[in-house]
C-alpha cells in the first residue's frame, strides 16, 4: 500500500474521501507543529538530518532516505494492508468478523487504550528533547532524532483513530495529547516512567532498550485486536519500533565494549581508575540497567487485573503473539501464577489466568529482555572481563500492584527496610552516579569521531559510512 504524498497529510487511508475527517486533522496539524517547535529537540531547527521516510507499508521495503529538516518530516497515517474477512481470533467474540466500527458498549475501554499509548509517543520526546546537546556521535544524533521523528508519526497514528472514530470525544482526548507534558507537576503524562527523566545517553539507550520493548509489546498486544483499525495501525508502528530497540541494544553494547577496551588497556577494574580515566563502570551500567528494567516492567499493570480480563474477552487487546498460541483463546477456567508477600518470603499463588494477564505479558517482556542482556554479557566474555549483567527479580523495586513497596534484592530476597537502605546505592543509580555520566556528557558531532566512553558502531546506517554527514548544521 503506497502512501500519497501529495496532500498535506501524508496517508494510506484516502483521506481526501472523507472531507470532515481531513478538516479535522487539517485543524490538529498546527497545534502539533507548536508542540513539536515548543517542545521537541532542543537546537535541532536549523538542521538537515539524515532520516528514513516511509514511501509504502508493503514489507519488501518501506523506507526512503534522505536530509530533511524534522519540522519539514512528512508525519502522517500508515496502516497496514487489511486482512479480508478477518476473524476475531480470542475472546467472547471468538469466529465472529472483526470490527471495521467502534462498538458502542466497548467505546470507552477502546478510547481508553488508544489514549494511553498514544500519551506515551509525545512524552518520550519530551524527555528526550535535551539529548541532542550532548550527543556522542554525529551517527547518535540522527539515530535520536529519527526516534524523535518516528514517536510523533505514533501520535498521529493514535490521533487519527481517535478522530475517526470517537466524534467530540476523540477530538478532545487528541488535543489532551498535546497538552500533557512529561514529568509536569500539575499535567504529568498518563503512565508514571513516561514522566521520569532522561538526563544522560547512558539513560537514553536503557530506556530505548527496555521501554521502547515495552512499546513492542504492547503494541503486538494490540495488534491482535478485534477493532481492525487499530490492529492495522499498530502492526505497522511495529516496524518503526524496532530501530527504537536497536538504538538501545546497540548502544549498551558499544558503551560496554569501550569500557572493557579500557579495562584491559589499563588492566584494571577500580572505579575510581576507570571513572578517571571517562569511561562508565560496569557496575554503574548495572546500575541503571536495574532502574529501567523495573521501572518498565511496571508499565504492565498491576498483577492481578479486571481490566486485563474485561480487554481480553471483549476481543480490544490479545496476548503477545495470541495466533501462535494453542489453547481455547478464552482462558475460562485456566489459571497463572503471581507472586506476592507473605511472611517476609515471595510466595506464589495460582490466579485466574484471565486476571494475569498482565503478567502474562510481564512474563513474556521479560524473556524477550533477558536474551539481549545476555548478547552484552558476550560482549563482556569476549573481551576476558570476569563481570556478568544480570536483569533484576521481577519483585525488586515494584511500585505497581502487589508488589508494591515491597522491599526485595536484585536476587529475589524479602529484605527489612533498614537492609534496604543500607543496599540501595549498590542496587539502584545514586546521586554520585548520575552526576559522573553527566560529566561525561559533552556533544561531539564532527563526522566519524566518537565521545572517548562509547565506541563506534560496526557499521553505518543504510549502508553509509560511520563517517557520512548524518547531520548538517546549518
């Protein structure tokens, strides 16, 4: 399906057929550019940045590339190719034809969803909108801003259902989206890790690797759903989040294989040393990696959810994965298991599956998580550094469900307060550490040269030299 970049807002969706809808987002399109100019990369107007462009949808290629300056990017409303005489495939509506319309007695859970992912696709700007003044790399900072550019064709990707599809109300809720701002006091972003701070590169690939997968799977969740628009939209969103994980994973490891590389030059593990001489401790890396992997592992919801259950079995959200799956896809009768506390030991118990399903996806997010850990600690292994990188348990440093504010090890262990405090800055960024990788901060953007605490990457994007202009200044 090719998009049509003749009208002002590029699209798949013939648009021009539908006069008052196109008005509509004709009429939101202004108030996004203020959005994107008042809150978007700081000190990036004048640049021409090397960014992929979506041209079609079809898999065998999608993407264009060329400079452009970001406020120029052409956002606009993708979906996939429809499926013809799709079935809902889980559910009460099991067998039945998907939704093309919203159903009137699922209208507000439908609304409900849309808005909540598409709060998260502004916030993450917003909390990167600082990055590129301390960029690494000339290559890092067109890999930033095209994040930047592809989280806000994800806000027009919700926008659009929303004003297609919910009249008055999706109209109101899309101009809500705008004026929501990350980490403000009186209008915070909807889910609490979309209002927590991105101050440093280190923070920024933590959090493209372990939230931008929760974006993965929820999306894929999403993706299954028995309102065919909206599983359309976000199959094709997919394709644009991987390169979002791929910033993260691929800059975790080359930040660990510089610091290794400084290990054995130095033959050394002291902080202080390694600290000394620009380049990020691991233990520090482990650090941070603790904080966002459970502060993600969170954006899954509570435990034991009615909300989970009632989205499942109206047929709005699936499981990861749910066509692959080879029980009844009604879950009735079957059951999962959750941990909670009792007597100072995590204990499991056996819940209906339908109200896990949270968990369920937790669960899944947290395999997915764990094989790319373990791709940095070869990283480690190859270069003879005896060191590991763990994922913490998935009860340590909850603050949603019923594990929250319980007071549990990286390892799993129940632990009293006063342990808590006394381990805490072994097990979570302190202070100190923050304020070392801010010192590392300084943006170096000449073509090809790479901050002394991150190595270069193995190659360059399309196909293009590590040294290629990625970014001009005016």
């Amino acid at each position: 399906m090719s998009i049509n970049y003749s009208e002002k807002i590029p699209n798949n969706v013939n648009l021009s057929e539908d006069r008052t809808l196109q008005r509509a987002l004709e009429g939101w399109q202004p108030n996004f550019i203020n959005w994107w100019d008042e809150i978007g990369p700081e000190g990036a107007e004048a640049s021409d940045v090397y960014l992929r462009t979506a041209v079609s949808v079809d898999p065998a290629g999608w993407a264009s590339f060329g400079h452009v300056k970001m406020r120029d990017y052409r956002w606009g409303i993708f979906l996939n190719p429809g499926q013809q005489d799709r079935k809902i495939h889980f559910g009460d509506h099991l067998g039945q034809d998907a939704w093309n319309d919203v159903p009137g007695e699922y209208r507000a859970n439908l609304r409900r969803i849309i808005v909540t992912q598409g709060d998260t696709e502004p916030a993450s700007v917003e909390q990167q909108r600082h990055l590129g003044l301390t960029a690494p790399s000339m290559y890092d900072l067109r890999n930033l801003y095209q994040i930047n550019v592809e989280e806000g064709r994800h806000l027009w990707a919700m926008v659009y259902l929303l004003h297609k599809h919910f009249g008055r109300d999706g109209r109101e809720e899309a101009e809500a989206l705008l004026e929501r701002r990350s980490g403000d006091a009186d209008t915070p972003r909807i889910l609490q890790a979309f209002n927590e701070a991105t101050p440093d590169w280190l923070a920024f690939f933590m959090f493209t690797y372990f939230t931008d997968r929760d974006g993965k799977f929820q999306l894929c969740a999403l993706a299954e759903s028995a309102f065919e628009p909206l599983a359309r939209t976000t199959k094709f969103m997919l394709t644009e989040e991987a390169h979002h994980m791929f910033v993260g994973e691929s800059g975790i490891s080359r930040v660990i294989q510089r610091t290794c590389q400084a290990m054995n030059e130095m033959k050394t593990d002291d902080v202080k040393k390694l600290r000394a001489a620009g380049v990020i401790d691991l233990p520090t890396v482990q650090r941070y990696l603790n904080f966002h992997f459970s502060v993600t592992i969170d954006l899954f919801g509570a435990d034991e959810s009615s909300n989970a259950a009632t989205f499942y079995s109206t047929g709005l959200k699936g499981r990861y994965e749910e066509g692959k799956r080879t029980d009844d896809h009604q879950l009735r009768g079957q059951s999962y298991k959750v941990l909670e506390v009792v007597g100072g030991e995590l204990k499991e118990k056996e819940v209906p599956m339908l109200n896990a399903l949270n968990e369920v996806l937790r669960d899944d997010y947290i395999k997915d998580s764990v094989a790319g850990v373990g791709r940095w600690n070869k990283v480690i292994e190859k270069a003879g550094i005896p060191f590991k990188l763990t994922t913490p348990h998935k009860a340590f440093h909850r603050n949603i469900g019923a594990l929250s504010g319980a007071k549990v090890s990286p390892e799993g262990r129940v632990v009293s307060q006063a342990e808590w405090d006394v381990k805490k800055n072994e097990w979570l960024p302190t202070a100190e550490d923050r304020a070392f990788v801010a010192s590392l901060m300084g943006r170096v953007v000449e073509p090809g040269k790479f901050a002394n605490w991150i190595a270069p990457p193995a190659m360059g994007i399309n196909r293009q030299p590590v040294e290629f202009d990625y970014v001009r200044f005016a």
